[in-house]
C-alpha cells in the first residue's frame, strides 16, 4: 500500500490546493476507507469563501473499507460503507465502526452519501404529522429542502407547499412531491400571517382570537440559511404552528420579528442534530428507507473531479445550471 495520499486544502478565500500526506494509520478499533465519494455541502460554503489557509473541508463520505483492526466486528474488507467522521476530501479515511453504516447494493454511491440524509431525517422526525393528510410548506428548494419535501410526502403530509426564488428549484420540488408551487412575490395572501394579513388584534382575551389560527400554515421547514428566507417562513406559521430552522446559518447574525412569533405563539425547533451515535442509527436507517423505496429521493448529486472544487463551489453559489448538489472523486 502507498505511503501518501492525495488531500485537499484550502489555501486561502475561494481557493483550495490538492496537496500530499502521509497516509493515515489504523489502530485496532478502526477501518481504513478508501474514498470513491465525497459531497459537498452548504455549511462548507462560508468557510471556503473566507478561508485563511490551511483549513480542510469535507465530512460527507462514501468508500471501500481497505484494511480493518483487529476488534472490528460487523464490517469486512472490501464493504461499501458510508457515514459519519474522518474527514472526506481526502483519499482515504479513519473511520469508527459504530459511525458508519453499510451501503447497499442497490444504491448508487452517489445516492448513499448518508451524513445530509441523517440530517434531513433527523429534521423531519422533529416536525412529525399530526394528523394524515396534514399542510406543510418549506421555504428553500435545494439539496436539503428537495430531501425534505420528499421525506413529508412519505410521512403522510398532504398538501405540500414549495417556496422557491428559483422556478427552477420549484420545478424539481414537483418532482419530489410538492403539491403547490410559489416565487415568494406569488405566496397568497391566505398563507401569510402578519399583523397587516391579521387585522387588529387583542390581548384582552374578552373572545378567540380566530384569526391567528385561520391564516398561515400550520408547519413550516425553512431550509435557506439565508435572513430574508428564515423572515418569510416565520411570516408564514400559523397562530400556535411550528416554525423548523434547517438552514445552516452561520455567516452572521439574523435579525427576526420575534414580536410577531412572540405574538403568534409559534413552537420553534432548530433541527440540526449533534447526537453522534443517535445521527450514525440514522444514517444506517437512511440507507434502509433508500433500499426499500420508502424514501424517493435520488438522482440529484452530480459527480466532478477534485481538482475542480472551486469552480463547482461557485457553481453552488450561484445555482448555476439548476445545481443541487455536488460530490467529488477522490
């Protein structure tokens, strides 16, 4: 086996390198995977766009485990595996057992890039439907808002409202089960609930306050990581609704109306997850609800080389070409 490796770095803002280091070494407890795959995810974006040199990206892997420590059970040379941990834009990896899930045959490997699939599960499983047949709407239509739509439709969520800035994205979000479709200037009226779209309002409690209940949406997921899309989708939860957060928003402070959610009494949930074990079950259950067809949600992750990673990032900044999501060869 060879004694370095292939590596990519971020060598300063929006520029990456691909370097060479000495391959990693496994003790008993751990598996030597060697990368086929690596996605690309929007958390990432900031930290490329502002790197300073040095930083290493990458978390979302798919590979071949090559060599196995003694105390490994359950796994073997030559498993198509995937999961959590050991970094991803690398050639190969160290990987834990009980972080990583077993791909299936029937999966491509660009359909079992199980970390963003863990986190959309995860997300989902926070805003359950109440009752079958249930109104949810998710404001951003990438990656993960397609995921999430696709995962509502087959928890039993009826009508499912896509709100997008990008026809394009509104287009894929039918594909995946989107039953309404809006540019946000194009929303009803109906779905808003404002104190303009409400009316006068009272706290005196002399009667109902039917009106923050009859406008709005009762659940809704924003996935934009932007101010502006988590502004909408609070706008749009109706009195005593639940309000999602599943946009990675990390590239500064957000300003919010919380007077209006205080007001509107709305439940809101941030849906990341940072249960290590608890996300390596879901990944291993992703790959389940894939296999078995429960889920319907493949086809979107687009293959480059990684000596290409900055020209594909600024294709994900940009949507460039419909893009949704992007995954590497290592």
């Amino acid at each position: 086996m060879k004694r370095v490796m292939k590596r990519m770095i971020c060598t300063g803002p929006r520029k990456t390198a691909i370097v060479e280091e000495p391959m990693p070494i496994i003790n008993d407890d751990q598996m030597l995977v060697r990368v086929t795959l690596t996605g690309m995810c929007h958390s990432e974006l900031y930290t490329w766009q502002t790197a300073k040199g040095g930083e290493h990206l990458g978390h979302e892997s798919v590979g071949v485990v090559e060599q196995i420590g003694k105390n490994v059970k359950g796994f073997a040379v030559g498993d198509r595996v995937t999961g959590l941990g050991g970094g991803a834009y690398k050639e190969y990896i160290v990987a834990e057992p009980h972080k990583m899930a077993h791909v299936p045959d029937s999966l491509a490997d660009e359909d079992a890039i199980s970390e963003p699939l863990a986190c959309l599960l995860s997300a989902a499983m926070k805003l359950p439907c109440q009752t079958l047949g249930d109104r949810v709407a998710v404001v951003g239509c990438g990656y993960m808002g397609l995921g999430a739509i696709s995962l509502f439709k087959a928890m039993g969520y009826g009508d499912i409202i896509a709100i997008d800035k990008r026809p394009e994205a509104l287009e894929n979000a039918k594909r995946f089960g989107a039953t309404e479709t809006y540019l946000p200037e194009e929303i009803p009226t109906y779905y808003y609930l404002t104190f303009e779209t409400m009316g006068k309002v009272s706290l005196t409690r002399d009667g109902d306050n039917y009106n923050i209940l009859n406008g709005g949406i009762p659940t809704v997921m924003e996935f934009t990581g932007t101010e502006d899309g988590l502004r909408l989708a609070g706008d749009l939860v109706q009195g005593h609704g639940r309000l999602g957060i599943g946009g990675y928003h990390n590239d500064g402070g957000r300003c919010i109306d919380y007077k209006l959610w205080n007001f509107k009494a709305i439940t809101t949930i941030n849906c990341h997850e940072r249960r290590i074990d608890y996300e390596a079950d879901l990944c291993r259950r992703c790959m389940k609800l894939l296999e078995s067809g429960i889920w319907q949600f493949k086809g979107v992750t687009k293959i480059f080389d990684m000596k290409d990673f900055d020209k594909v990032s600024e294709m994900m900044e940009n949507h460039t070409d419909n893009f949704i999501k992007g995954a590497f060869r290592c």
